[in-house]
C-alpha cells in the first residue's frame, strides 16, 4: 500500500501495533516459551526478539546514513537473501532472554521508531532520493517491513498458532478416542 500522507504511515503503524499487541496479551506468560509458533521452533518470546531486532537494525541503519556512511543492509556481513539465517541467529541470540524482557525491550523500541518516524519531515519520509543510503526507494520502504507490516504478519502468526494450539487437544481426543458404535434402532 502506498501512502500519501506521514500521518496515514503514522496511523497504520500506530494500529497494526495495537492489534499486534491485543493478540498477544491473549497469551498467557506461562505459554510465551512455548516452541512451535513459527519457523524452527520459535516461541512467542522469539517472535518479541525478532521484532525489536528489526526495530534496532532500522534504527542503526538510519544513524549510520547520517553519519554518513553506508548502512549494511540488512545487517552487517548479511545479504538479504541470507535474511532466514539472520532470523535464526536473531532468535538464538535472545533464547536466553525472558519473554518480560524481550516483551518490554519490543515496546521501547516500538517508541523509538514511532518517535523517529514522527519526527520526520513527509518529504523525508514519502520522497525518494531523500536520503544517500536509500538509493530511488523512500525511507518509508525502510520503515514499513520493520514496522506496520512487520506486526501485521506477527499478529497473523500469532492467530494462526492459537488456532492450532486450541484444535490440537481435541483433535488429539478424538484422534485416540474409540468411535462410539451405533446400534440400530
């Protein structure tokens, strides 16, 4: 979706959060660690590192272009057809990490994205060739994945785990359970 407005990109953003974060308090603490949201093995608490290493890569990648240099995209040494691998080695870096923790860490830099995309000029934001490191595309190409979009597809998986989790005991119940027989009357 392309947007016309900082306000409408602000607006999206601000409301993909807030379903992402409605979803997620649908999820009891003691199930935040439980393998099999998405990919190999990832927990809630893994979808919350992800998400806030996003936020952090963005971020460094928007410093780095203004202290002139050119940012590694998507994270030094990573292309980004390697970006799979990124994500797991992003979901092993915090697996030690409490899922409070990581919980709170999303949300700080959730603030510090939504902060810098505030304090943009639209031209900055809507505009290509506004910024050396970003090349034809605009900054608001950048800030999409790593936001708004980013908690859509989040909140989907989130969705789509609970669904599963909530059919899977009574698929199991009727999987080992004997057929009743009928009798004929």
């Amino acid at each position: 979706m392309r947007f016309t407005s900082k306000s409408e990109r602000v607006e999206r953003i601000e409301r993909e959060h807030a379903a992402f974060i409605t979803g997620l308090a649908t999820i009891p603490p003691s199930r935040r660690r439980v393998e099999g949201v998405w990919g190999d093995g990832w927990t809630v608490a893994d979808l919350l590192a992800h998400l806030a290493e996003w936020h952090r890569m963005l971020l460094r990648w928007v410093e780095d272009g203004r202290a002139g240099r050119t940012p590694e995209l998507p994270a030094p040494g990573v292309t980004w057809r390697e970006t799979p691998a990124l994500n797991r080695e992003i979901q092993h870096r915090f697996a030690r990490r409490s899922a409070v923790r990581l919980e709170i860490e999303f949300e700080r830099t959730y603030v510090q994205v939504l902060e810098f995309v505030r304090g943009l000029r639209e031209k900055q934001l809507l505009e290509s060739g506004q910024f050396a490191w970003t090349r034809k595309l605009t900054l608001a190409s950048y800030i999409a994945p790593n936001t708004c979009t980013h908690y859509s597809a989040a909140r989907r998986i989130l969705l789509r785990w609970l669904r599963s989790t909530a059919a899977a005991p009574r698929a199991r119940a009727c999987a080992t359970s004997k057929p009743e027989r009928r009798t004929r009357r």
